[in-house]
C-alpha cells in the first residue's frame, strides 16, 4: 500500500487537511463549488441544516444536510492554481487514511459540481443564460506538471493542432464533465434550455482574457482566434479560471464533476449583465433544488 510522507501529505495537528482545514469525517460526497467565499453562504441557506463552518485563507466550506442526505459547499478562490490544492486535498480526504498515510483499497468517488460565472465568446449565446461545460481546455501552467491521460481526456492531437492554429506556443490539456452528471441535469426543466459547450479555462482574467489596461498582450487577437477555431469539432464556447482542473483531476482520481457557468458577458457583442446577482442567485436555487 502507498505510504504518503508528512512533507507530500501534510496534515495539521488536529487531524485536518492543511489548506482545506477539513477532518476526513467531516467529508460528504456530494460537494457544490464555488470560486467566491462570501458565494458558500449563497448556497449553504438552502441547507436544512448547517452542522460545520470552516474558514481558512480563502477556502470556507460549510457541510450539513439537505432532505435528509449530507451535503456541503467549498470556495476554491480564483484560478486553477487553488482548484489544485483543492482537488488533491478533497481526494486525500477521501481515499488516504489519514492515521495511517496509506492509500486506501476501496476508493470513494465524490460528486462535485461547481457553481460559477462565465463570458460567452460566440454571439448566439447571451448574456443571462446559462452553461454546462461538457468539456474544458486548460491554458495554465497544470500541463506541465501532471499526467492527465484518462478516458475523460480530450485528445492530445486535437489540442495540439488547436494551438498551432492559434499561434499558442504552450503545452495545453483537456478535459470532459461526468456523463453521469451531465445527463442527471440535462433532465432537469431548467437546465434542459442550459447551452452545451466546451470552456477555455485562462490563467488569467485580464490579457488571457483578451482583456487590457495597461499592459499590452503579446497576444491581442487571443479571445478572436479561440472563438473561430475548432478543438477536434467543437467550438469554444466560454472562457473562465477553473474548470479545466475540475475536469481533468476528477477525470484522472474518479471523481464526478460538472461545471455549471452563469454567463454574465458576451466578449463578441461587448454586453453584460444588468443584474450579475439575480443569475447567480437563481443559478444556485436551480442547482440545489436537484438534490432536495
């Protein structure tokens, strides 16, 4: 069996996970995630009951019970850099021993489902509506550090050729959302008029983004050429920071993940949402009313 050393595996002294702050007991299965902190709240109200509120840096989890299942809620913080931490800790929560720092035999797959906001980057899909990432495109720094070959994995060809078309002279990665997930809210009267689409995960939210203050991007056509250019035979519908971790961690450790996306801009038609707080909001209240 696997032996996880204190410096790879570092647990607090009472029994924690050292960012997330959490107690492997205190784990659930089925986790709702978030990038903003003060969002857990905006989800954990619809809880019949809240049983632990833990903070730590910009990590706050609450878990509790939802028609008489557990249930919890996570911010990760911005960017796939903190879905890292994230992923490896919620995994080593659930299939390392934490007394014994060995890997367990029977493995525990978790439910995850991320709650976030997202720009549309093709003009049919507006502002206001919403977004299930059926598969997600990592530019961050992730691809040169993991293996992340899977039966969820995009093909390496395809992502390949995307960045030559694109002039993108960096390793890239790609992921697919769970099946299981997908169809479980493609059912759901809401999230039946939901856009299917494949999301850009940028690190960044300015010059990744085809965005610019001061700073000029060496690639300003970046946004443009993302948005003409096929992966495989699919277009890149949304741009955002985390889904593509999400994707491609779940996808290599078995665990179920969906990225549901609030589209609050539209980069072609340079619109944005004239009430941000009402999508999110009815976005959580659809979410959590599938598993109650």
């Amino acid at each position: 069996m696997t032996y996880f050393s204190p410096t790879d595996l570092i647990i607090n002294p009472d029994g924690s996970s050292y960012h997330l702050n959490i107690r492997p007991e205190q784990l659930c299965d089925t986790i709702f995630m978030v990038g903003d902190p003060e969002r857990v709240e905006k989800v954990s109200c619809h809880f019949d009951r809240i049983d632990f509120k833990i903070h730590k840096r910009e990590f706050v989890s609450h878990f509790g019970e939802l028609a008489g299942k557990p249930i919890g809620v996570i911010s990760s913080g911005i960017g796939a850099d903190n879905v890292e931490i994230v992923m490896n800790e919620l995994d080593a929560l659930a299939n390392i021993d934490f007394e014994t720092r060995e890997e367990k035999s029977q493995k525990r797959s978790l439910h995850l489902i991320r709650i976030g906001t997202s720009g549309s980057i093709q003009e049919d899909i507006p502002v206001d509506s919403v977004l299930i990432s059926e598969a997600a495109i990592g530019f961050d720094n992730l691809a040169q550090f993991y293996h992340f070959s899977s039966d969820k994995s995009l093909l390496q060809n395809d992502l390949d050729l995307f960045c030559q078309q694109i002039g993108y002279p960096l390793p890239i990665y790609g992921a697919k959302a769970s099946n299981q997930l997908v169809h479980r809210f493609s059912q759901d009267a809401y999230f039946r008029d939901a856009f299917l689409g494949t999301t850009l995960t940028a690190p960044g939210f300015y010059a990744p983004q085809g965005r610019t203050v001061r700073m000029e991007s060496i690639l300003p056509d970046f946004l443009k050429d993302c948005s003409v250019t096929l992966v495989g035979k699919s277009k890149i519908t949304n741009i955002e920071m985390e889904t593509s971790a999400y994707y491609a961690f779940s996808g290599v450790l078995g665990h179920e993940m969906i990225s549901l996306n609030a589209i609050l801009a539209n980069r072609i038609t340079h619109q944005f949402s004239t009430n941000p707080e009402k999508q999110i909001s009815q976005l959580i209240e659809k979410a959590i009313a599938l598993f109650s």
